[in-house]
C-alpha cells in the first residue's frame, strides 16, 4: 500500500508529517512524500524551523493511481502555498473524487476548499478554519477526529496535533479498510 503525503516546500507542522508517517510505516505501508518540487522540504515546530525531509516525487507529476490513500499535514503556511498551486489542487481533487481515503489535520482542509472537495462534507480542523469550510458548504465539528464516509471515499480530518493518537487509529482503520465501507 503506497500513501501519498502532500506537503508544500516550507511550512508543513512536522509531527503532523512524521506521527501519520510511521502509522504507516507500522501498517506495511509505504509513505512517500510529494511536492510542488523536488530536492527536500523544510518541516516546521510551530514557528520554529524544524528537520528537513526529501522529496519522493513532485505532485506535478504523480498519478492518482499511483497511490492508495492521501494525508495532508498541516501547518499554516503548507496548505496556504499548496491551494495556490495548480497541480497541487488538481491532485487533490482528483484524489477526493478517486473514492480513496483522504485524510488531513489542522489547516490541511484549507486545501480541500481550493479543490472543492468538502461540499457536503463533515470535517473538523484547527478551529480558525470553521468559518472558510462552513463557506465551501462543509458541516463544519469540533472533535478531536472525524471520518466522513458521505463522499466517493473516507475522508478523515482532525483538529491539532494533540488529536493525533485518534487521528493514527481513524487512518489505520481506512487503510485496513475496516472503516465500514
């Protein structure tokens, strides 16, 4: 099973990158970090700089075939530079309508938005995004993990890094496929 991480050059929240990066890893998976380029990404600890992390493949050039499921990390830069990327957007979307699971945390969904991929969907975030998806026609919540089944595939979301050991069970259950479909 091959999980695609979608992260922009700068700015993705590091443990929002590496916790769901060894859920996989832990499954049999195998993570594999896109880009809107090559050559490495640099991880952030809040405001602080954090590791830094090489690119697998740059999303331009992936297949939504390619890859069983999509988690995007959050971060408030990452998904601010990512719904300002054409091909970023377009892999997004196509993945959302592929009927695979999608999974995202904190400010990932401002992504989705981009991609109109939460029409009628119920997704949680950081709470500062209520009112952007309650405004792309999303039902926004406020827990620490949701999995809506009301699209083509999963879609899981989740609120901030502390949500994460509920966010790691939501993803291991979609990529086990015991998520009820």
């Amino acid at each position: 099973m091959q999980v695609a991480f979608l992260v922009a050059p700068e700015g993705v929240e590091q443990v929002e990158l590496t916790d769901p990066w060894e859920t996989v890893l832990e499954t049999g998976g195998t993570p594999k970090l896109l880009s809107t380029g090559g050559g490495q990404v640099q991880a952030f600890n809040h405001l602080d700089r954090g590791d830094t992390f090489a690119v697998d493949g740059e999303v331009g050039k992936a297949s939504v075939e390619e890859y069983d499921a999509l988690v995007l990390p959050g971060g408030v830069a990452n998904p601010d530079l990512l719904r300002s990327d054409e091909q970023a957007v377009a892999f997004v979307r196509d993945f959302c309508a592929s009927g695979k699971p999608v999974a995202v945390i904190c400010h990932g969904p401002w992504t989705l938005i981009e991609a109109d991929s939460v029409r009628g969907r119920t997704l949680t975030s950081w709470p500062s995004l209520a009112t952007d998806l309650r405004n792309a026609g999303a039902n926004w919540v406020d827990r620490p993990v949701v999995v809506d089944e009301a699209g083509p595939g999963p879609l899981i979301s989740s609120r901030k890094p502390d949500d994460l050991p509920a966010f790691r069970e939501a993803l291991v259950r979609a990529l086990s496929g015991s998520n009820g479909r």
